[in-house]
C-alpha cells in the first residue's frame, strides 16, 4: 500500500503510547473494512511533524480486498491521510527491508506565507548557496552518520550509503534533495541544520568534516524544524 499524509497532527508513523501516528489510524480504518484486527509494517519511521508524499507499507490478510477497497477506505481515513494505490506482492516483499533507496526533501522559503506554515520553514534571509551545496561534496565522502542520530536510538549501525545530496532552488525555495539505502532517526533534520549554519557562517567546511569524524550528535547543530521534510520516494 502507498500512502501519503500531512504528518503536522501525527506523532509520526510509528504507533506510540498516548501519541497519535499515522500507524494507529490506518490501522483502526483496516480493521472496520477487514473486520479484523491488522497490523501494518511501514517503510520507515518519520518523526512527529514530518511529511510523507509516498510512504510504503505492508499488511497480511487472509480475505481478499474488494474492487472498492481503496475508496472505502479513502473515505474513512481523515483528510490529511491518503492512500494512493494498493496491490498484491509476493510475500517476500517488506516494505521495510526490502527498500534499496529512500530519498527525503527538506523545504525552506523566506517570505511569510500562510499556505506554507507546517509545509516549509519560514528563514529570515538566504544562506550561502553555495555553500551548502559545497557541504553536500563533504557529506557524500562519508558513510557513518553518527555525528547526526538521535542520542538514544536503537541503531544497530551508523552506516549509511548516501547516493544523492544536493540543494535546489524552485519557486522561491531552497529544497535539500538527500538520497541514501537508509537513514538514522533525525538524520536528514540534524544534517539540514548544520548545513544552514554553514550557509549562514556560524560554521565552515572544516568544521563540518571535524562534526562528522567525531561521530557525536553534540557536536552538530540543532535539528532543522519537522514541517520542512519530506518523505518524497522510495525505491524497491
């Protein structure tokens, strides 16, 4: 199943105590149309606030969905969720594990602008183009991201393989576009923030190589705000 969702109300996809996540909801709408309960494995993890223009996830059912199935159950799921398309796989396939690349776009924009609150985050002025595209050459040398997961996840490695990082300009925004096999929790917001001081000169290059060979989240900057990213593709 591929879904996308505004994730500004969800406490991300991940089912949590006293939290609400995308997880619980689509999760409470499978059972009303299978009539049972069904437990869902999603692609990833995204954190509260943060966006999902595809998102994959699996479910098992033994009764086969009807031909209306994804209306129904488009028309049960409350407006910030929808589900896009829903088909079978071999049951081999997890929408997990079996992903080869994720890629996440983080947004900016630097004029007020109510259409884009909790969609893109408002900056007072420009960061140094270039300079953060610079900073992306450093990223791709590297495959431990340490320097930017969040202290206490359960990752049982830091590597990850980045295939694509660059920054774009569009429609009055800067766009961070970040390709890579997988991602460590708060990876892509840790690294946008530190990308931005280097833009804005609080830091320089060196410095950002110092923060990532020292694999220590201490010494990156302040995560990026969650309303900027996205989900935007995964690849199987």
């Amino acid at each position: 199943m591929i879904i996308s969702f505004d994730g500004t109300a969800y406490h991300g996809w991940q089912k949590q105590k006293n939290a609400i996540s995308v997880q619980q909801i689509i999760e409470q709408k499978l059972e009303i149309l299978i009539g049972k309960k069904t437990e869902t494995l999603g692609c990833g993890r995204t954190d509260t606030g943060v966006h999902a223009r595809k998102f994959v996830l699996h479910f098992e059912t033994i009764k086969k969905p009807s031909k209306n199935f994804l209306y129904n159950l488009n028309s049960i799921l409350p407006q910030d969720i929808a589900v896009l398309k829903i088909s079978h796989v071999n049951s081999s396939f997890n929408a997990r594990f079996s992903a080869k690349k994720r890629e996440y776009r983080y947004f900016i924009h630097f004029e007020k602008n109510p259409f884009l609150i909790n969609k893109s985050t408002l900056l007072n002025k420009n960061p140094d183009f270039d300079k953060l595209n610079k900073a992306c050459e450093i990223l791709k040398k590297y495959n431990d991201f340490a320097s930017f997961s969040k202290k206490g996840s359960d990752n049982k490695t830091t590597i990850c393989k980045i295939y694509e990082a660059k920054w774009v300009k569009k429609n009055k925004q800067y766009i961070f576009i970040i390709i890579a096999d997988r991602f460590l929790r708060n990876m892509v917001r840790a690294i946008t923030g530190t990308m931005l001081d280097i833009g804005y000169g609080k830091i320089n290059i060196d410095d950002f190589v110092k923060i990532i060979e020292s694999k220590d989240r201490k010494n990156s900057s302040t995560s990026a705000p969650p309303g900027g990213l996205y989900l935007w593709d995964i690849k199987y």
